[in-house]
C-alpha cells in the first residue's frame, strides 16, 4: 500500500454507523490504514436512535450469543478510553405470567444463563423498587448488560477513532461505486486493499443484486423518551413479558410456546404491533421507552399514536411511576431477515457485505468485526 498517496488505504468502509464503526475499530487495532465513508454530513440512522443497550441476555443462541458476549466486552474496554459514560448496567426482566416463569427457569437451565439469577418478588422489590411486582411471578436479573447514550456514543466513538486511531472520516460523500480496490463516490475515486459495505436500510443501491436473494425487508419501530417524577431512578435496563416471545435467547425455547399462546389471547394488540417493552434511563434522569416493529418493503415514516399509547400502558404496569410525560417521539429502521441476525456476503476476495439484520447492532458489532476479519 502506497501511504504517501492520500487516496490509498488498507480498508474502506462504507457507512459510519456502529457496524460501520466496528469494523474501522477492528481494522485500526490491526495497524492498518482505515478510511470510513458516509453519505450524510453525520450519522443519523438506526445507529443513534436506539436504546443504546448493549443487551446479552436473550440473544438468539450459537453465533449472536457469542457476538454479544464479545461486543459487551469490548464496549467495556473502550467506553471508558473514548469517554463514553456508561449510564447503568444489568438487566430485570419481570415475568407476570406462569407460562412467563416457566420460561425464565427453562432459561436459567442453559449456559446463556449463566451468573443470571432468578429473583423472588421480595428479593426484586430490594433490588429494583422502580418495579411494579404485585402481579409478578419473578425477575430474570442480568448483570451482562450495559446501556449508552447512543445519540452522544457514536459521534463520541467517531471523534475518537479519528483522533487516537488515525481513521479518515469523509462525510456527506455518497459511495457510487465499488469495485475493489476501487471505489468512486460522489467526490473522488478511492483505493483500498479491502471494502467493508455496512450500509444499513440501502437495500436498493450497492451489491442490490446481490442482496435481493435474501429476502431482505424493513423493520420500522416506534420509540419514546418520557420525564418520569424527578428522583426516579432505575437500576439497570426493564424489560417484561413480551420479550419472552420475542428475543429467540426465550422465544426458541419449547417453554415460549404456551406463553405466546396465552398473550395471543390477553394481548393481541400488542403482538400484532410486535411491541415488546425496553426501558433504559439517561444521564437526566429521562426514560428512553420502546418499541414496536411494523415491517414491509417501505415504510411511511409516520409514528401511529395507537401504538406510542400501548407502549406507554405497558410502562406504567411495569414500573412504579408517578409522572410519565411524554417529551420526543421518533421511528428508526433497520433490515430485516427471517433467517439470519447477520448477513454477511462476500461478492469478491477483498469485499465483504455486512448488515446486521435483526436489530441487534448495537448488542453485535464489535462481534461480527472480529468475525470478519478473523475468516478474512
């Protein structure tokens, strides 16, 4: 690789969200000259309008499972050196159901549940007094989870990649071409010995021919940030019953099946919107509340109150709160696999394309990063 020449690096990667992100993080600790290209003037997707929670716990087990671990444990060792804070850790997944304790001890029985505890109702009320334990059977307790501030962590994680790591940033240059070594934006021409394509929704513009054997389609969800009273605190991430049927670390367990059942019958409404409840709290003391997922080949960007109201009903049978005021409402998109958390395609010998297609990037990246060099 020529270094004098400005216009050749090592890799380029294309997309500066946090699977982006990971692979320049990846490659940098590998010596190697990294350029990251991105078409907006900032990252403004899926990667900044999550809940910033770096959950382990439920992921689907085998490769997500083991991504998860590892990306838990990268985004531990280097929150702190990019000064990212870390605004709490752990998880309480409170089970109301039977059919949802039957679920929780089946998981306990596997190795994903390890260091987990089940938690009684007095031990849970001891340890998470935010809870609204009357009609619980028990809490699931993580202690694998971590949450950020997602739309601080990436601009935060991009500024230190630049200034410690020597990565190129080039934003607002859209990516056009990509034949590797070379590759044209809007710009310029660019050369690399490798290209990473981690362009997120963009199913219709590079390597579309490619993608469109996958069957990919568009998740869109609904999310909420609310002021509870002032002193409320949580003492890690909530999550309900709901998640049970939804994350496939529970879901695929023979024990999911009577509970999906019984909420078919209690809670239609709420399946149908797939909504399942994730709370987090920020620095401020606001709740960040979530989500639904609507899918199809394009979405309306237009959140539907129905469903910000369901989501808000399942925060108040959760959580003891007094005050929930509602103060930004917002949808993000991500692509969606019925068969894959992780597409990874690879068109050519030095190309690789790369799309988290479940969700779960935040959770997998520093993961996936790692597998992909690792096979490289």
């Amino acid at each position: 690789m020529n270094y004098s020449n400005p216009s050749h690096f090592d890799l380029l990667v294309v997309g500066a969200g946090i699977v982006g992100l990971a692979h320049a993080y990846t490659a940098a600790r590998r010596g190697l000259k990294v350029c990251v290209l991105e078409r907006d003037a900032a990252c403004v997707g899926a990667s900044i309008r999550n809940f910033g929670f770096v959950t382990v716990t439920g992921q689907a087990a085998g490769d997500t499972w083991r991504r998860a671990r590892r990306a838990r444990q990268v985004w531990g060792e280097i929150a702190p050196q990019a000064g990212i804070p870390v605004l709490h850790h752990g998880l309480y997944l409170r089970a109301c159901r039977p059919q949802a304790h039957a679920v929780l001890e089946a998981f306990m029985r596997t190795e994903m549940g390890a260091d987990c505890e089940l938690l009684d109702t007095d031990e849970a009320a001891r340890r998470a007094p935010a809870l609204q334990l009357a009609r619980a059977q028990s809490v699931l307790y993580s202690p694998h989870e971590m949450r950020v501030e997602s739309r601080s962590a990436i601009a935060q994680l991009t500024r230190w990649l630049a200034e410690v790591h020597g990565v190129v940033f080039r934003f607002g240059e859209a990516v056009l071409e990509v034949a590797t070594p070379r590759v044209r934006t809007a710009r310029a021409t660019l050369y690399a010995d490798r290209v990473v394509v981690c362009t997120n929704t963009e199913l219709h513009g590079l390597f579309a021919e490619r993608l469109a054997p996958h069957a990919l389609r568009l998740c869109q969800l609904q999310m909420l940030r609310v002021q509870p009273e002032p002193g409320f605190r949580l003492p890690g991430s909530v999550m309900g019953d709901l998640s049970l049927v939804r994350y496939h670390g529970y879901s695929q367990l023979p024990e999911a099946a009577p509970l999906l059942e019984q909420i078919r019958r209690e809670d239609a409404q709420s399946l149908q919107h797939g909504i399942h409840l994730i709370v987090v709290q920020s620095a401020d003391g606001s709740l960040v509340v979530g989500d639904s997922h609507h899918y199809g080949a394009v979405l309306e960007p237009f959140a539907n109150e129905q469903v910000d109201a369901l989501i808000l009903r399942h925060l108040r049978e959760t959580l003891q709160l007094r005050e929930a005021t509602v103060t930004q409402r917002w949808v993000g998109t991500y692509p969606s696999s019925a068969d894959t958390d992780c597409l990874i395609d690879r068109p050519d010998a030095a190309t690789r394309v790369v799309l988290v297609t479940s969700g779960t990037g935040a959770s997998t990246a520093f993961g996936i990063a790692e597998d992909v060099f690792g096979a490289w």
